[in-house]
C-alpha cells in the first residue's frame, strides 16, 4: 500500500548572529545551540540550508527530495509548473536582542539578472516586543538616488528612516525594494520568497568576534531601493474569532490569521497549493483521513497538497498564521 502524506514538521535549522538572543528558546521551546540565537528557518530550500523531516515515514528526507518523489502532491499543480522541485516560500522565527543592519532585497528582475535567483518580498508577524521597540521600513520623505547618496555619505542616513513602535501582532509587509531592519527587542515570524539576497546598507558601525566591521552592499543597493515615500507602512487587518482572517495578498504568498477556541473545518479544494501553518499562540491538532498531529506554539506545519480537508481542534485559545500561494 502507498504511504499517505500526512502534516510535515521539520528540523529547524538555527542561525547563530551578532545580534541573536535566546527567546527563541524562552518563548518558542526551542532547542537553541547558544544565548546568541538569532533565526531558527522552519522551512527552507535555500541551497546549503535545506530542511529536513522530522518525523513520520519521509523523517530524514530533505524538502527538495520529497517534492521531486511527490511533485504535485505535495506543492500543487500550479506550484509545481512554476518551480519545479524548488519550494518556493522560506519560513523563520527572528530574535532581535539587538539591531539588525539596514538593509534591502531586489525584486524578481533584478535578482534574475545580477544571481539568476528570485528575488524578495517578505512579511513580518510580530509575536513579541519589548516596551518601546521599534524597526524600520521605509523612508519619511520622498527621496531619489542623489539625495540619498548625499545623505548616506555623510554619516546621515538615520534622519530618513522611517521608524515603527511595535507590538504583538503587528503586520509588516517589506516588498522588494523597501530599506528595513528589525530593531532590538523583537521576535518575529517571517514569511518571505526562497531567496537569500540581501543587501547590506549600514550596520551601525559594528565589529564582529574578529573586530571587522561586516561587509556592506552600498553600491549593489542604490539600483535596488524603492526611493518613494509611503503613508502608510503597516499592515492594517480586521479579525474575529473562529473566522479566517486575510492578512496579507499578494503573488509571492496569501497569508491568514486564525484566533480560534472551537474546532474549525478546512477545506483546501479550491486551493491549487500546500498550505502553511504557523502556531504563533496556544496548541491545536490537526485531524485529517489517516491521522492526527499535534502543533505547539513556535511549531511549522507543510501540509500537502492533496490533503485537501483538514479539522483543526484547539487544546485552548489558539492562534495561526496559515500561508498558501493563491
């Protein structure tokens, strides 16, 4: 008899950083190699960093082998077409116990043309903020490319940024071409296109464990940065409870909030794509032909394509992002 798919988790793959911390550990149970914890990617196919199942028949096997035994199955037809074995979305947890640097993503056009990679959008889900946290999106005033080198060369940079207070739920979408850095006292979910290009702006005159300041990629942004003034740089979104709320629509991913305390039936026929489930909040299991899975707060869920109706049972009030290619 054939193996049915069944809800995925994978190993997660941790990323030790200047500016890690340990909430990672402290809030999402995780096993975290060092106080100095900055990413745990929840699932991933960049090259050198490819996830790997943890538990059930497929445990051992990578995100890319599984995909090229499944194909469609697993990531949709649609999907499938445009990728091929390439699984398109990155997911990670970030703890910012400091600054990050500034910095910026090309789009598709110019990802393609400089590293024949996809470039990219992302969004954050903020899961927890220190009192009087802030990052940055964006810039407060309408720029071009000469007045921002002017301002840039001369150590000024800070005065056109754009600064945001966070809290717990918080949604911020950087498309391509934004400038942002997530500041100090934030723990986020990230959901971003597979693509691990990133420019580097200015890193607030920092040294690493050897004493170099880190690399920067002044001169590749300038072509990169959208110099345009926006008014608004939050995502704004409406919830209820025991409903499925939209957040975020746009090619690269179509993210969900769910804040629920009752069971809830899905029904993914019409969906064309796996889908993503984020436990930022509570424990809920996920019931489906053949089985049941458990998912706690800080955990990553693949649900396969062909898995097309799922009952998501709640253990106490719960919260989900779930994320599909629409």
């Amino acid at each position: 008899m054939e193996h049915q798919l069944y809800p995925l988790k994978f190993e997660p793959i941790f990323k030790e950083t200047l500016w890690g911390g340990s909430k990672l550990k402290s809030v999402l149970n995780k096993n975290i190699p060092s106080e100095k914890t900055g990413e745990s990617w929840e699932l991933s196919a960049v090259e050198g960093n490819m996830s790997v199942v943890k538990e059930g028949f497929l445990q051992g096997n990578t995100l890319e082998e599984i995909i090229e035994v499944y194909m469609s199955d697993l990531v949709g037809e649609k999907v499938y077409e445009k990728f091929g074995v390439e699984f398109p979305l990155l997911i990670k947890f970030i703890d910012a116990a400091d600054d990050l640097s500034i910095q910026v993503h090309p789009n598709d056009e110019l990802a393609k043309k400089r590293h024949h990679a996809y470039g990219k959008t992302e969004m954050w889900y903020i899961l927890e903020a220190d009192p009087g946290a802030k990052l940055i999106t964006g810039f407060n005033r309408k720029l071009d490319k000469e007045t921002y080198l002017d301002y840039f060369r001369n150590g000024r940079l800070r005065e056109l940024l754009n600064y945001e207070p966070v809290k717990a739920g918080d949604v911020f979408l950087i498309p391509a071409g934004r400038i942002h850095a997530i500041g100090k006292g934030i723990l986020l979910a990230e959901i971003q296109q597979t693509s691990d290009i990133t420019y580097r702006i200015y890193d607030w005159d920092r040294k690493d464990a050897h004493g170099k300041p880190r690399e920067l990629h002044v001169e590749d942004a300038l072509d990169a940065i959208d110099y345009n003034y926006y008014k608004e740089y939050k995502t704004s979104y409406v919830y209820s409870k025991n409903k499925t709320s939209n957040i975020i629509d746009n090619p690269y991913f179509f993210t969900n909030l769910l804040f629920f305390d009752e069971a809830i039936e899905k029904d993914y026929t019409l969906i064309d794509s796996f889908v993503i489930y984020i436990c930022v909040e509570g424990l809920f299991d996920i019931q489906y032909t053949g089985g049941k899975t458990s998912v706690s707060k800080g955990e990553t869920v693949l649900l396969p394509a062909d898995l097309k109706s799922v009952i998501l049972f709640p253990h106490a009030s719960s919260k989900l992002l779930e994320v599909y290619i629409k």
